[in-house]
C-alpha cells in the first residue's frame, strides 16, 4: 500500500449509487491503494418532486447538475466518481467539465468496457441497455461501442420510463414488478427471433438494486438465457480505484 491519502465523492441522483458507494467503503476496510481515504456521498437529485429525467432538455439538465458540481467541489475531492448514467451522459454538457481540475469518472466508461467484453468474448450475441430515457436517448453507450467495433445491430435500447423513481420509493413493490415485465416485453420484442446469447445492461444504478426481477422477467421474455451486467460492480472495484486508473479513466 502507499503512503498517501485520498478523498473520493461518489453522487448520484438519488440512492442508486449509495451501492457503489457501500461497496467501495467495503473493499476499502480490506485493501486499499491509499493510506488514509475521505468518503463522500453527495445526492445531487434536483428537486422533492422531480428528477433530471423529467426536465425538457439537456440545457436545462447541464445547468443544474452543473450547480450540483460546483457544491461538490466545496468538499475538496481529488477525484469525483459518477455513479448514475443520467448524470455521466449529462456531464461533458456542464461548464465545471471544462474548467475543472479534478478528475471525473463516469459508470457509463465502465459499463461500456464491462459490455463490450462480454460481447467480444461470446460469438452470436447481443445487449440490452436497461436505462433511464436520457441515457438511452443519448445513446452514449452505443456509439461508444460502435467506435470499438462492436455491430450496431448487436446493441439494443430499452429506456424505462419512471422505472428509477419507481424503485427509489418502493423497490419492491407490484408497480416495479410490472414495470420491469413491460420493459423485459418490449426489449423482447426488439430482438425479435434472435436465438443467441444475450445480455441485459442495467445501466441505471438504481436497477441494481431489482436485478432479481429483471433475472426473472427476462427468463419469461424472451425465453432464453440471459446473463446481467451490473456497471454497479464493475465500477465498485477496488483493483480499479488506484491513483493511476482513476487519472486513466477520467473523463476528458
């Protein structure tokens, strides 16, 4: 271990990324690349009422959450982990992107790197991205893995509208459940007789949280095995969270 020490804040908008967060201080009570780290969980969720994903346009989504990163740079972290792809997709539209200095990490970096593998890896298959409608309608993941050569064809889109608020107050509850079999149907659909191997991205932090239920959805629709990707996991890693992968993965 080195002798240093280190402050990192994890945000999101709401609780999803409170799993991120709980995981990391887990790993770090066992190894850590730092000496002495400083956790911060910052909810940067707008208003009681409503969340990023109800404002009409990305101006107006990258004018608050630049307020939001603003008050996060009062703690002083050395580096800013993103644990909500709503607001990793959001980032790179605020101004605090072009005139910080510290280190941002997105999960959307990591849930693009964990899909691709998996579909490089299997011959004949494809992924579902589970998100919320500004992730998918900004297509981020996509079109990054089409620059790493994956077939636009291979990548689908499900955007679950209302599904993260759902969750926020009744994770468990009848309304999640249907919610989940809707999307499960319509991402079926979409695939349509396709008999390969698929994956289903959960590519909003707070999905993680019901990955039982879309496991279980997904074994009804479309009938065939279907493996999950949690980017929560992925970027919970604590392999990762080392001086020189954190200034790697920032994003630019």
């Amino acid at each position: 271990m080195t002798k240093n020490e280190t402050t990192l804040l994890v945000t999101d908008s709401g609780l999803g990324g409170l799993s991120v967060f709980a995981d990391i201080a887990r790993q770090l009570e066992k190894t850590a690349s730092f000496e002495r780290v400083t956790l911060v969980y910052f909810n940067a969720w707008p208003f009681p009422d409503k969340g990023y994903n109800h404002f009409p346009n990305m101006a107006t989504k990258s004018i608050v959450f630049n307020n939001a990163m603003a008050a996060m740079a009062k703690y002083t972290p050395d580096t800013i982990l993103i644990a909500c792809n709503t607001l990793s997709v959001i980032y790179p539209f605020t101004a605090f992107s072009q005139t910080t200095d510290i280190p941002v990490t997105g999960i959307v970096d990591h849930g693009v790197t964990l899909i691709y593998e998996h579909l490089k890896q299997t011959p004949d298959s494809r992924v579902v991205i589970f998100g919320t409608p500004t992730t998918t309608g900004e297509n981020t993941h996509k079109k990054e893995l089409i620059k790493m050569g994956i077939d636009p064809s291979q990548i689908i889109n499900q955007g679950c509208v209302d599904l993260a608020g759902k969750i926020e107050r009744d994770p468990f509850g009848r309304e999640v459940s249907r919610m989940i079999e809707t999307n499960a149907k319509k991402a079926a659909l979409k695939l349509g007789s396709f008999k390969g191997t698929v994956f289903a991205a959960l590519c909003c932090t707070h999905f993680g949280y019901c990955s039982d239920l879309f496991s279980a959805a997904l074994a009804r629709h479309p009938r065939q095995a279907v493996e999950i990707l949690n980017p929560n996991t992925r970027m919970a890693q604590i392999n990762r969270l080392t001086p020189t992968n954190l200034k790697k993965s920032a994003i630019q």
